[in-house]
C-alpha cells in the first residue's frame, strides 16, 4: 500500500522521510506552515505560537545578521534544513551562501545556525545539538531569550561538539566564518 492510500484511511507510518513530509505537504494532508519537525523518522510537534520575547530575539538577531554579513551570504528566518533523509529540522536563522538551494541546504552548507530558546532550551541542547554535530552544522549558537545568553557550539567531533562556550548578554561574540560580524545580546536594537 503506498503512503496515500495509508493516509486515506487514516494511518500514517511510524517512520517518515523528508520527501514523505514534502509530498504530505504537497497534498495538503500537512499545512504549509505546520510547526514540525522530522527527527530521525518522527514527527515532532513544535510550539504554534512563540512568546513576544523569542520573536523580538529572533527580530533582532536577524536584523544584526542582516546588517553585518557580506552579500555573499543570506540570512534565513524559520527555514526547513534536511539533515538526513529521515531529519527535518527547522531552526531560528540560517546563514548560508546566497547561491545556495534551500531544499538543497545540508548540514556542511550552514555558515551559521541560531535556535532562540525560551521554553525549548532542553530541546535545543539535548536533542539538536547533537543532531546538527553529527550532520556537519560547525557553527550553533542557542540563544537563551530569557536568561539573555549565549551558547556557543563548535568543533563537531562524533556527533558532539567539543567546543561549548556560554557567553552573557554584556559579551561579544562573533560567528566562526565572519570575525568582523559581532553580537552583543544588550546591544542589540
């Protein structure tokens, strides 16, 4: 029986691939904007709405970004990044190469990956951390809305990274590719 005939009378496999989500999507079985993410065959259900501090974090990051990073390069809010072909993750921001596809995106194209946390700090720490470790991400940064931190990732080794920083909101931190773009989290508008 294929995928749509399952759908039809209601069952959806345990597992899921990324072009499965696409073509749910496609079929209108997943709206557009579902808040999902696929981990490892899984859908995982995302907050719908975000609290006014995550959006004005995630605001001002990316008008930083935006600001500070050469043409060669775009800033992407809330894009859905294939890790693998059974992961889907959407996070915050995503600088990439301007040229490149955005379902073409893998883990060793992100520049830069930003996931602004509120009540998902957890998540953000425990499960995608080392998700995007093991998918080639060299440069993750969780930004604690709340706390007004910085946690820094970098040095990808077997699925972890070896290089965690947490830097206060008073602390100036710089990407890993571009060391003249810098963040400071109280200085930003």
């Amino acid at each position: 029986m294929t995928l749509f005939q399952n759908v039809r009378r209601g069952l959806l496999p345990a597992r899921l691939t990324v072009d499965e989500i696409y073509d749910l999507t496609a079929t209108g079985v997943l709206r557009e904007n579902e808040h999902i993410e696929l981990i490892e065959g899984e859908m995982v259900p995302m907050a719908a709405a975000k609290a006014n501090w995550h959006s004005m974090m995630e605001g001002r990051l990316n008008w930083a970004l935006v600001r500070g990073l050469p043409d060669a390069v775009r800033v992407y809010p809330a894009p859905s990044l294939t890790l693998s072909e059974n992961t889907l993750v959407e996070p915050d921001l995503l600088v990439v190469p301007v040229a490149t596809k955005m379902r073409g995106i893998r883990g060793p194209d992100v520049l830069l990956l930003i996931e602004v946390a509120d009540s998902s700090l957890p998540y953000d720490l425990r499960v995608k951390a080392p998700l995007y470790a093991r998918y080639g991400v060299r440069d993750y940064w969780v930004v604690d809305a709340v706390r007004q931190t910085i946690r820094i990732h970098r040095a990808a080794e077997h699925g972890v990274y070896a290089d965690v920083e947490e830097y206060e909101a008073h602390d100036t931190v710089t990407p890993l590719l571009f060391p003249d773009v810098t963040i400071r989290l109280d200085a930003l508008d």
